[in-house]
C-alpha cells in the first residue's frame, strides 16, 4: 500500500481524539492528504454498529458477541475507508484500532484475548505503521470521561480499577512491539501533547 497508517489509542479520557484531530490539522498544514477516521465507525456501515454496541443498557450484548459487533465493523471500515485511502496515497489516521479490541475485549471487558487475536488474523489481518499510545494517570481519564458524558454511556463508569487495568495493557501492548508504539505523556496541555506527537510522525513519514 502507498500511504501510511497511524492510530491513536488510549483509555478513555485520555485525549487521543483530540490529538488525532491536532494531527491532521499539522500534516495537513503540510500539504499531506489525511483521512481523519474513527473505530468504531469511520464508514456508514460501521457507523451503524457503533450505534447498537456503544448505546442502551450495559448488559445489552455479551463480550463475545460484542467482539463480533467491533469485529464487523472493523472489517467494514477497512474495506471502506482505510484501504481505499491508503491505495490513493494518503495518509489515515484512525482513533482506536484493533489494540482496542485487544485490550477492552480481551482484558478489561471480557478475557477474550486469544479470541480477538483469532479472529484478527482471520477477519483484518492489519496492523497500523505507527500507534501513539497516549498515556494519562487513570484518575484524571475518569475525570475527563465523566465531564464530557453523552449518550455513549454503556462503556464508560466502570470505576477506576478499570481504567487501571486498561492502561497497564496498553502500555504492555506497547512494550511488545516498540517499533510500532510511541508512548506520549497526554498529561500536559494539548498543545504541548500534540507537539510530541506531530515530532513522532514527522520522523516515521517518508
Ligand atoms: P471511543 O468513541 O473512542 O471513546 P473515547 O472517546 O472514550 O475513546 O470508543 C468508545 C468505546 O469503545 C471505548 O470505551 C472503547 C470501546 N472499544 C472497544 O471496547 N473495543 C474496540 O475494538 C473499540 C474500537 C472500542
């Protein structure tokens, strides 16, 4: 493929649309074309997915049709907007990707590990060139996430614990394949956040 891949990930509150958003705005100011998308959704099918998994009440699906659900829509959006964008050139930047699944799926949410890793493999079978994993003390993440509470309600209030344990995932997912992660500290102003980050991709860019 001729364009470049990058994804944001993060527990929740800790910034990562932001920082998408930030650098887009920076390649884009370099005369880069960008396809600024999002998981899950980012096409109109997985869009609609994004409704049925993120809405109504917490017990609404089961980890494991739940991992379909995000599966399904994954897929969709590869074939929709990432491929495609990536054939043109461009470069995508995705908020959240499969290292999503891998840790709210497979540890957090449900324990599915080994599931998610199969069905990866059978069903995207893709990895981003460069994830940037943005890193926030949990207690502020939770903050965030409940000053800004909307209609996506069934993920979020699961209490500290949770977000601790997302994160140390995170963070063991990143020293696992260092040539992939870049680990930056979200706790700063976003300014100063999205100056490390548009750094990092300057440098993995052709
Ligand atoms: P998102 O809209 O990115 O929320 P936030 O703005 O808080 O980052 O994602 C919504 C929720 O979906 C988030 O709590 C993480 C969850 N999620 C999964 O559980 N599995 C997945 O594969 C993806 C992509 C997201």
């Amino acid at each position: 493929m001729a364009g470049v891949f990058l994804s944001f990930e993060g527990i929740d509150g800790s910034g990562k649309s932001t920082q998408a958003r930030l650098l887009a705005e920076a390649l884009r100011a370099r005369g880069l074309t960008v396809t600024l998308t999002r998981e899950p959704g980012g096409s109109a099918g997985a869009e609609e997915i994004r409704r049925l998994v993120l809405e109504g009440a917490a017990d609404r699906w089961s980890t494991e049709t739940e991992l379909l659900l995000f599966t399904a829509a994954r897929r969709d959006h590869l074939e929709k907007t990432i491929r495609p964008a990536l054939a043109r050139g461009e470069v995508v930047i995705c908020d959240r990707f499969a290292d999503s699944s891998r840790i709210y799926q497979g540890l957090t949410r449900g324990d599915l590990r080994a599931t998610v890793d199969a069905l990866h493999s059978l069903m995207i079978g893709v990895e981003p060139d460069l994830t940037f994993l943005i890193d926030i003390d949990p207690s502020l993440g939770l903050r965030r996430a409940i000053a800004r509470a909307g209609s996506e309600m069934r993920f979020e209030g699961m209490g500290l614990g949770f977000l601790e344990k997302a994160r140390a995932g995170f963070l063991a997912l990143a020293t696992a394949a260092p040539q992939r992660f870049r680990i930056i500290d979200g706790t700063g102003a976003a300014e100063d956040v999205a100056q490390a980050v548009t750094a990092a991709a300057l440098a993995h860019l052709p």
